[in-house]
C-alpha cells in the first residue's frame, strides 16, 4: 500500500506462505490476498511482496499465466512493486539451513533466475513506480577457505551483477521503469554488515563490473559506475543488521554516504537476550531458547564480549552448548519474531532498532520500499503462533502506527537481568500495538 502523506509503499513478503511452484503460489495469492486487501486497504490499491522460488520464475512464463496474474493484480486493486529472489529453491517443509544460498552469485544458474525475475517485474511493475528485487549477500562466506579460488569467484560475481545492471538499464532506457537489485546482507553472507558491503562495491562491483559495461554500453568509468550504483543496490534487513550489533543510523548513512542505495527495507525483528550471571540461571535460558533451535533455517548467534568484540556462531544450536560458560553479556540470533512483540520471558526482540529505522525514514526518506518479513511464522515456538491473517495485519498496523506516531515509538529498556523472568511461562509475550 502506499503510507498516506509519505513516499513508502508497504507490503509482506509472500515467503510467508509455503509454495514453490507457480500453481501453489497462484493459489496462495488468491487464497489471502483479497481478505488482507479488505482488511488493510479497502479503498486504494494494496501493494503485493512477491516471492518466486526457480520453479515459479519458469512457469508463470508459460503459456498466459503472466498475462492472468495482471488482469487479477488489476480485478482486484493489487500491484506488485518488489520481488524476494533471495531463495532459489525449497524454503518451507524441509531443511533449508545453508542451501538458502545455492546457487550463489558465482554460478550462471543465479544470473538466469535473476533475469527470469526481471523480466516478471517488469511486466507487473506499475509506470509511476520504481521496482525492487532482493538477492543473496553474494555467496555463504563459510563455504570458501581458499583466497585465491575466492578472489576469482569474486570477480565473477562482480561481472554477473553488472550483466544485471546492463540489462535494468536497457530496459529504463527502452520503457522507463526503473528496477533496482538489492544485495541483502546477513551474519556469515560473504557481505554481512555495512563495512563488507562498502569493501565488496570498492574491489569488485565498480572496478571490475564498470569493465563490463564499459564494453556493452560505451561510456566512460565514471559513468558506468553511476550506472551500477543506480541499479545494484543493498536490501537492508533490520533483523539482519540488529543481530550484527550495528546502529541502524551509522550503518544506513554509512551506505548512503559512500553513494550505495537502498533498493528495499525489509523489517525483521531478532531475539536478543542478556547472559545471567549465575549457572543455573543459563542452564535454564538454555531450556528457554532450545525451541528456537529448529531444523529449517540457519539460526546464527553473534555473541557481544563486554569490551565490544563479537563472536560468531554458524547457528543456535551449536552456540546453545557454549552459553553455560560464555563471557559475552548479550547474544543475539537471527531468528525472525513478530514485530508486534517486544518483551518474551528471559528475552527481547530488536523492535527498538525498527522503530528508529521508520523514524529515521520519516525525516530521511532513503528508501521508498518497505517489506515486512517474518516468514518463520510455521517454526515458532508453539506459544508465539498465530493465526496467520491476523499475524499479518498485526504487524501492517503496527509498521503504521510507528510510521503515523500512533502509539508513540517506545525503546527497548534495557535487557532485564531480573532472573525471576528466567522461570517465568514462554506464554505471555508482551504485544505492543
């Protein structure tokens, strides 16, 4: 939906509901789309997060499904103004873990996806608005130990990105839409933080991926590096960024200033917690957190010493053994909660870093996509789950009661050492509408 009296347009990502193939995906639009459009924005368009795994990319190209999409999209006062072309393959029902990020940046198969997705959004895409399409942090920084073998995979992926970038601006130049791809960091994503990024453009986007189009478009270095500064950009996920302890604000001007866009703001909360000092305290945060600790999707933990140093963790269920003797006094794990939920027993969510993010962008409007992101609704812990429909409405009215000032902003206080919260039921999260 286009937020009243603000450039934002605000939307859910479909990964929420399971579906690879274009015919479940077709079902799942029709199934929850027209009662959340009734609900949220009975009188004007509602916009639509659409995420196509592979499989889907292909169908919906086949015969007049892309042609029925639009005259539904137009039926029934829908538009589609961002695609989630993070996950290629399954994503719900089986293990997901890493193969999130297969195949990566450094293989044709990403490129051809990619382009399947562009060509979509630029059929879907309204004239008067800009598209956005989100990817990978390049490749999964654990699977490469080999300098030399990465450094050429490296630049392969800079190529492949600039090809993207040729494409988007062939086709701003033949009809006037504008697309932008947004590179999404997260912990252990061969780009993680607003740093690796800045780095990652420095070495290899501009220098190797201006080469490129160099030789497609004739123009000169500098202009070619305007040109992939306008169409490869950064997917800034506030969870992703809260669980590598950055300041949303340092890390947004960081980008910003060093000329790097945001394509897409994805909101996201983590689960953060405190350390208790005494043992029997953290033994029972172990039991506390074991149910986060599930099978579908990587879960990384990144640790906070007291002199500021982080430690890294591939994921919960490997950090959890280390909890009873750690060091650090807060870890934090990229495990997406609701954004309606503040306070749990023994733990937060990175709400607050949400809240500052949307009022930054009300003074600051960077960014004009806004998509909500909380897929792990199927794996919650039993206690947290909700019926779907109402979850996502919960988390629209309360995105736009930050971005309206209703209710006002309320920080996170500071995590609660109090450690009768470490017995207390996992039943009773605090809402905060």
């Amino acid at each position: 939906m286009k937020v009243a009296n603000s450039p934002f347009h605000l939307t859910y990502c479909t990964n929420i509901h399971p579906g690879e193939t274009w015919a479940e995906v077709w079902h799942n639009l029709q199934t929850y789309l027209p009662q959340l459009k009734q609900r949220l924005s009975p009188n004007a368009p509602l916009g639509i997060g659409l995420r196509l795994a592979d499989c889907a990319s292909r169908e919906i190209l086949q015969g007049d499904n892309l042609g029925q999409l639009q005259q539904w999209l137009l039926a029934q006062d829908l538009y589609v103004f961002t695609l989630n072309g993070f996950p290629y393959g399954s994503f719900h029902h089986q293990v997901v873990k890493d193969q999130v990020y297969a195949p990566d940046w450094f293989t044709d198969d990403r490129l051809a996806y990619t382009q399947r997705l562009v060509r979509i959004l630029a059929a879907l895409l309204p004239d008067e608005i800009e598209g956005s399409i989100s990817t990978l942090p390049i490749s999964y920084k654990p699977w490469w130990s080999n300098p030399a073998e990465l450094e050429l995979n490296n630049m392969r992926a800079a190529r492949q990105l600039a090809t993207i970038a040729d494409d988007l601006a062939n086709l701003y130049a033949s009809t006037g839409k504008k697309i932008h791809l947004g590179l999404e960091p997260e912990p252990d994503g061969l780009i993680e933080n607003s740093q690796e990024v800045i780095a990652w453009f420095d070495r290899y986007l501009l220098p190797v991926g201006s080469q490129v189009l160099q030789r497609t478009q004739g123009l000169s270095y500098e202009a070619t590096c305007q040109m992939l500064l306008r169409h490869i950009q950064v997917c800034y996920d506030t969870c992703h960024f809260a669980v590598e302890f950055e300041d949303p604000i340092v890390a947004i001007e960081r980008l910003t200033n060093h000329g790097i866009g945001l394509s897409k703001i994805q909101l996201s909360a983590a689960v953060r917690f405190a350390i208790p000092a005494a043992l029997d305290d953290r033994q029972q945060l172990v039991k506390q957190l074991q149910p986060f600790a599930e099978s579908t999707y990587l879960h990384q933990v990144i640790a906070r010493q007291p002199d500021g140093q982080l430690e890294r963790f591939r994921d919960l269920e490997q950090a959890l053994p280390y909890l009873l003797d750690t060091t650090a006094d807060e870890w934090r794990t990229h495990f997406h909660v609701p954004l309606f939920i503040r306070d749990y027993p023994a733990m937060s969510s990175t709400q607050a870093d949400i809240q500052t993010v949307l009022n930054y962008l009300k003074k600051n409007p960077v960014c004009q996509h806004l998509e909500i992101e909380t897929y792990t609704w199927e794996v919650l812990p039993n206690a947290m789950k909700l019926d779907i429909t109402t979850s996502i409405q919960r988390e629209y009215e309360w995105v736009l009661g930050v971005l309206n000032g209703k209710p006002k902003p309320r920080s996170v206080p500071p995590l609660r050492q109090d450690l009768r919260l470490f017995s207390a039921p996992c039943a009773t999260p605090q809402l905060l509408y």
